[in-house]
C-alpha cells in the first residue's frame, strides 16, 4: 500500500467522545466544556499541530481492581487531548486497517470475541491439539515507541502527525498526585491505545501468517494450534525469540506454556471434548468455572434478603446481569448449568419474599391467596420457626 500524508484537517475538530461525559481529567474539564475551549484555542492548537508544537497534557492515572485481586492502571487524557487522538484514529484506521490479518479480532470493525473463541474451536477440531498459550508481560508497559514509530513511519510521512503522535506517546502520568515520565509503554484508555497495540502486534501476525501457523490473537492474547508437541516446542522458542528481538515485548514465562485442549481457556471460554461412537472426539465450548463462580456470586449478592430493594428492582438488576453475561457465553453448552442456576435463583427469590412479607398474618393471608388450601396449612406455615 502506498504511503500517505496526513493531517488532522481531514478528521475536523469534532466533539468526537460522547460518552463518559462526567470523566474526570487532570485538568477537571468534563466533555461539556469542550466547546467553548475549541472555540477559544481551536485555531491556536490547530497552528500548533502543523508547525509540531502541540505539547500533549499529563494523564491522569487510575487503577481499578482486576478480577485476581491485582489493580490495572489506566490513563486518562484531558478531554482536548482525547478529541485529537479520536481524530487521529479515524486518519490512522483506514490506513492499516487494509494491512492487519484476518486471525486478529479486536479493536477492528466487525471482530469480537465470539470470533476468536469459534476459530480457537475449530483449530482444535482440525487436529492441531497442540497449542502455544504466550502470556505477553504487562504488554502495554513494555511497548518500545521507538519501534511502533518506526512501524507508523513505514506508511505515513506526515512530519507533524509524527510529532503529535510522540507527543501522546511521551505525555506524563500522573499518579496518587506525582508526575511519572513515560518512556515506554501505551497507558491503557486513550482513544490511539488499541489501534497502536494492533500496530504493533500486527508485526505478530505477519511473522505466523508467513510461517503458515494456525493462530487465534485477541489483543495480547494470542495463541498457535500445531500438530505435536515437538513442534509446539520448536515455534514457541522461535516466537519467544522474535518478540524479543524484533518488537523488544518480554513474555510472562510462569502463565505461557504448551497447552491440551482440556487445560487451555481463552476469553473465558474452555474446551471438553464429546465422543460418538465410531468417531474421534470433538470438542465444545464451555465456560471457564471461574466465570460461573463469579456469576453465582453477583446473583447471590443481588438476591440477599438483608439488601433494602424492592422486589421489582431485584428482578430488574437481575435481568440486567443475566442479559449480558448469557449473550456473550452464548456459543458456548450452558443449557444444563443454566436450570440448575434457575432453580437455586428461583429458591433465593421466593426467600426474599417470604422475609418482605415479615408479619405472620400477612404472610397467612399471601399463602392463602396464592392457593395454600387447607387454610390450616397456611396457617401452620406462616408460624413456622424454621426459616424461610
């Protein structure tokens, strides 16, 4: 693909971030106040760009807590800085998007997850039951800018969306109120994050493709489905040797490893092999026991009777949690667990509204309504001493 010149010009200085309108920056300037400072300092960050003076603000540093207990860092630029990386992004997409590889199924229109855990299965299926799991370590800490500029460089020749480019690269985080430098790495959050990290990694890609490997990557989750273990040896050394040497990306050497279809999990999903008579087995999609402990606790958390919610309000969060966590394990055979979790639910919830209901003669006159007969039945039950 031929190189191309660009300029922000093409992007126009649009209020691009509609969401997350109260976000907090560094500078305290929410998404509301946008306006009037691109119509006061429009034309002033405009000139600056072109000239390769415009000096990106420091970030503001937040951690939120991950699912092992450990925090993951993110980066928050200024609302300014955010417009012209989402400028920046929609020049820059275009462009690279036409070079990334078919197997990389994030950050890109019309990839997602379901994607990469179908062709993980279908890998599987076709009998390259071998698979090299890397573990890239704090992959957006360790991203070398020199390299990914180089890569940027490659296709665009812009002086000043380089510069620009380095500046957001370079811009300081700041942390618990110090200012830290930045000399490595892509802070997790700004708009140019994912498509930098699918810049870089498409490199990754090229290096499989070219060797004719079968893979699967999802951000920095990637993985290689070979034939043998001898082979899975000999490509995961060579692998561990291109990200060293070519992308300067260091491995978590405790969480990679040559995986069987039994012990592998990728994006929440495992596989469990089913056997016919007269035919090899075949695997399916499950979802990872994790992911079901950690569904059962929200339920169970949502449905404790000592929570001051209203019944209709109950059902409304639980609605709410089963919708997204059952469209996106989906694909996966979850049937059985399913009515197994519904009836433990169903008991919760009656629960909650046996303890609602609290005085004895209320909850009398509730059973029999809803169809207790005899009346001493409901009577006796509604006096109970042993619990709901």
């Amino acid at each position: 693909m031929p190189t191309a010149k660009l300029g922000l010009k093409e992007a126009g200085l649009q209020t691009l971030v509609l969401t997350n309108r109260n976000r907090i920056c560094i500078d305290n300037v929410q998404i509301t106040g946008l306006q009037s400072i691109l119509k006061a300092h429009g034309k002033q960050y405009a000139r600056q760009i072109e000239r390769g003076e415009y000096q990106a603000s420091p970030i503001l540093g937040v951690e939120i807590p991950k699912s092992n207990g450990k925090k993951r860092l993110l980066g928050i630029p200024t609302v300014v800085d955010r417009v012209f990386q989402q400028a920046l992004h929609q020049v820059l997409q275009p462009v690279f998007e036409p070079d990334f590889q078919k197997h990389s199924y994030v950050f890109r229109p019309n990839r997602n997850a379901h994607q990469a855990t179908a062709q993980s299965l279908e890998n599987i299926n076709s009998g390259y039951r071998h698979i090299v799991d890397i573990d890239l370590k704090s992959f957006f800490d360790e991203v070398a800018h020199d390299v990914l500029l180089d890569l940027i460089f490659k296709k665009v020749k812009c002086r000043a969306t380089l510069k620009l480019l380095r500046s957001f690269l370079r811009a300081p985080i700041q942390i618990n109120g110090k200012l830290h430098k930045c000399r490595k790495g892509l802070p997790q959050g700004p708009p140019l994050s994912p498509l930098l990290s699918n810049i870089l990694l498409n490199e990754l890609d090229k290096e499989l493709e070219k060797r004719g490997h079968r893979y699967v990557r999802y951000a920095d989750d990637f993985s290689i489905y070979v034939r043998s273990k001898p082979a899975a040896k000999r490509v995961g050394n060579s692998i561990y040797k291109f990200l060293r040497d070519k992308l300067q990306l260091p491995i978590n050497r405790k969480k990679s490893g040559i995986r069987k279809p039994l012990t592998f999990q990728v994006l929440g999903f495992g596989f469990v092999p089913t056997y016919k008579k007269g035919e090899k087995a075949k695997h399916q999609l499950v979802a990872e026991a994790s992911k079901w402990d950690t569904f059962k606790a929200k339920l169970k958390y949502i449905t404790k009777k000592t929570i001051p919610a209203s019944f209709e309000e109950r059902i409304h969060r639980i609605n709410l949690l089963l919708r997204g966590w059952i469209n996106y394990f989906k694909p996966a055979s979850i049937l059985g667990k399913l009515k197994k979790l519904e009836e433990w639910l169903r008991n919760r919830l009656r629960y909650c509204i046996w303890h609602h209901w609290k005085k004895p003669e209320r909850k009398r006159k509730n059973l029999i309504r809803l169809g207790i007969n005899p009346p001493d039945q409901a009577y006796a039950w509604s006096r109970t001493r042993m619990g709901g």
